[in-house]
C-alpha cells in the first residue's frame, strides 16, 4: 500500500517515474553483470564493445588483435546471455562489406 503523500507525488511527476525505472534497469543489469562471472574472452568482447559501442565482429577482432573466430563465438554467447544485442547494419571500418554491430544492452 503507497502513502497518499506519496501517491499524489508520483501522479505529478510521470517523468521522473520513467526515469527511476530506466536507471533501476541499468543498475539492474550492471549487478547481473557482475554476478555472471564472464569468461576472459567474453568479458574482453564485452568491454570491448562498451568501449568503442556498436561494432561489426570484425572490428571487435580488430581492436583486440584477435582472430575473427575467437569473436565470433563469444558475441553469441554475450547474445544467449542477454548482454549484447543487434544494433543493426553497416559498412564494416575495416572490411567495407555490410555487416550486423553488436552493442551493449
């Protein structure tokens, strides 16, 4: 049951609610996160992507020095997870070919 005082504030205010449930969202999956314990390789991918936002496979590759196949897995594994995902279609940085980026959720 919410106190009147209280009812009345969240009536007036419907922004702020939206607000408050988009930063409890965030902190939501930041705590989820932390609580998955990803692998290296996943967590590098991940950080990856965090930093330099959406990304083709092949820029992630790029920008770890890695092999386009070790990418490749751990982008799909990010995605089962539910921390990355699809963030459309672009020319690729580095191949010029469209190609789907990936970015944090």
């Amino acid at each position: 049951m919410v106190p009147k005082h209280i009812e009345k504030r969240l009536a007036s205010a419907p922004k702020a609610m939206f607000l408050a449930t988009d930063t409890r969202k965030l902190a939501e999956a930041t705590v989820k996160v932390d609580e998955m314990k990803l692998a290296e390789k996943q967590q590098a991918v991940y950080d990856c992507i965090l930093e330099y936002g959406p990304a083709t496979n092949t820029e992630i590759a790029w920008y770890l020095g890695w092999a386009i196949n070790r990418v490749v897995g751990r982008t799909f594994e990010l995605r089962e997870m539910g921390l990355v995902v699809p963030a459309g279609k672009r020319a690729c940085r580095r191949t010029g070919m469209v190609a789907h980026t990936w970015t944090a959720k």
